[in-house]
C-alpha cells in the first residue's frame, strides 16, 4: 500500500533558529537544532463511540483539548509537526487555526484503522517527506506529562532519550506497558507490555532521537511484521545497536488510551470532582468520577465512571463504567 502525505498548513520559522521554550519561569532556548513531531494519527478504537467523529487528541479534558496541553510545552521554533490521519484533518485544521497555534499538519492519506500504518512507519514517511536531518523530539498525542519538558531536553546527551515514568509497583505495568530496567540513567532493558514486569519504570510516548537514528528506522520497519511497528518495539530493537538513556519522573502521566484513564485525567484537573460542561442539565441525579462533555440532559439518574457525549437524554437510569455516545437517549423501559 502507497500512503501519501499531503502537507496542508505550513507556517516555517527561521530554519537555523534554536528551539525556544516557554516555561512557567519564561521563555528558554534550547541548545541544539530539533524538530517536533506529535504523533496524532490514530483512530482510538477503545473510546468509541466518542471517537467515531473526534480525534481523541481533540478530546477534552476538564474542558480543554489533550493537545492543547501538549502544544503549550512545546518549543515554538521551529514549528512542531503534527502528524494526522484524512479523516480527521479538517478537525485538526480547525484547532490550530482557532487556537492561533503555529503548527505544521501533515495528513496521512488514511481514513480507517485497516489503513493505517504504524506509528513507526508513519514517522519514516514524515522522515523521508519532509527530508528531516535533525534530532527528532516525538510526543504522542495522547499522553499528558507533568514533568519540566526544559529538565526533559536538557538530560539529552546525544543518546536515544526516553521519559520514563516511575509507576512505584511493577504490577501496574502487567500487559499494560512498555517497562525499562536502568543502571543510573542508562537504560540495560526493555519489555513490551510484559505479563511479569521487571521493573517499575513505564517507558512514556516522550522522546528524544539524535539524528543518526533517523538512517536506522528503514532498517527496523524491514525487519518486523505488519502490527509490530509500535515505538515500544522499536525501542527494544534500539537498544540492543545503541546506548539509550532514561529521563525518570514521577509528576505524573496519563496515556489516555480508554475510559479509565480518560476520566482519571479529568479527575486530576477538576481536584477529584466529576467534570460537567457548562451547557449541560444534570437534574435530580448523583455523578461519581464522571465527565459529561456536552449539552446533556440528565435527570433522575446515577452514573459511576462514565463519560457522556454531547446532546444525550438520560433518565431514571443507573449506569457504571459506559461510554454513552453522541445523542443516545436512554430512558426505563
């Protein structure tokens, strides 16, 4: 299969310019030339029905879209690059275009997830399209860090760099994530979503690649079948040909890949309150970790660990752990 990428808003910086990052404490430049990618292709299957027509780095959380919290940490120059699929493209557009975000779309010619390559394979595309020769800052558009990305960029050393997030029990990472093993910041071992952890130390979508690795993912996307072309694999493929250093944080991550974590994400923004979007009705009824993303009306009802889409009747019912999708009604009997 051929996949074109067609680059649909382009707003170039100086291309000698050095990353400028903008911090709690003010701007800051960063010490060498670095292009960033967020990666934003995917099509969520595990939150449908909410993200059958929204991308789910657009989704909000506590009101505000995933990736706008990433953008906000993100050197301005140059602009990052914003890796997306046809379907949701103009979605996309909209966002940077309504947010006044300096960004470079480029759209990968999918539109389902039969199509669509994997996140390595699409990164190669972007690699060889764009005829990218610098080192490689990459974030995934469904991950939310609390650390210092300026502390992240300055721990690079000219080694693959990875933020590595402290989970404190092995046992959180079973089947879930990718793990790391580390002597000092040197990473010795690496597990894909492991059944019996090593470690502790979930390995986040935050990285940083010198620009010689660039020339080894062709060699990586040879050499693994179709489904197996996830960054984690490639990490572990990395490791055995290149020393590779870990960023360790413990501030705080979310990898929003499904209701939990998605409502987890909210939780922690509204202080542990259910989120409820301004235009909606919530009458006579008992929220429990809930988000309702928009103009709902709600009566009589308890809901537990849900998450409501916009303009959905519910009534008189009791609902745990759903995802209640765009205009459903959902009344007794």
């Amino acid at each position: 299969m051929t996949v074109r990428y067609a680059f649909i808003l382009y707003t170039s910086g100086d291309p000698e310019a050095r990353g400028v990052l903008h911090t709690a404490e003010g701007t800051r430049k960063v010490s060498t030339l670095m292009t960033t990618i967020v990666l934003a292709g995917g099509f969520a299957k595990r939150l449908w029905p909410l993200t059958l027509d929204r991308p789910k780095p657009l989704l909000p959380v506590a009101g505000v879209p995933i990736l706008e919290y990433i953008v906000r940490q993100l050197p301005h120059e140059p602009p990052p690059l914003l890796s997306v699929n046809r379907r949701f493209a103009h979605q996309f557009e909209a966002w940077a275009s309504g947010a006044g975000h300096r960004v470079t779309i480029a759209v990968e010619e999918t539109r389902s997830e039969e199509e669509k390559l994997g996140a390595v394979g699409a990164l190669a595309h972007l690699i060889d399209h764009h005829a990218l020769d610098d080192d490689l800052l990459i974030i995934g558009g469904d991950n939310l860090f609390h650390f210092d990305l300026s502390s992240f960029l300055s721990a690079f050393r000219g080694r693959p760099l990875v933020a590595v997030y402290d989970l404190g029990d092995p046992v959180r990472a079973r089947r879930r994530y990718g793990v790391v093993c580390v002597e000092g910041s040197r990473i010795v071992a690496f597990q894909e979503k492991p059944a019996m952890p090593a470690s502790a130390l979930a390995a986040t979508a935050c990285y940083l690649f010198p620009k010689h690795v660039l020339q080894l993912i062709p060699d990586f996307l040879s050499t693994v079948d179709r489904g197996q072309d996830a960054p984690g694999y490639f990490l572990e493929w990395l490791r055995a040909r290149e020393a590779m250093e870990a960023f360790i944080f413990s501030e705080g991550w979310y990898d929003i890949g499904g209701r939990e974590t998605y409502i987890d994400a909210n939780l922690h923004f509204t202080g542990g309150k259910s989120w409820i979007h301004p235009e909606a009705r919530v009458v006579d009824t008992e929220l429990e970790a809930c988000v309702i993303l928009g103009a709902a009306d709600i009566r009589g009802s308890h809901l537990t660990k849900c998450v409501v889409d916009d303009q959905v009747e519910l009534e008189g019912v009791r609902l745990s752990n759903a995802l209640i999708g765009r205009g459903s009604c959902i009344r007794p009997g």
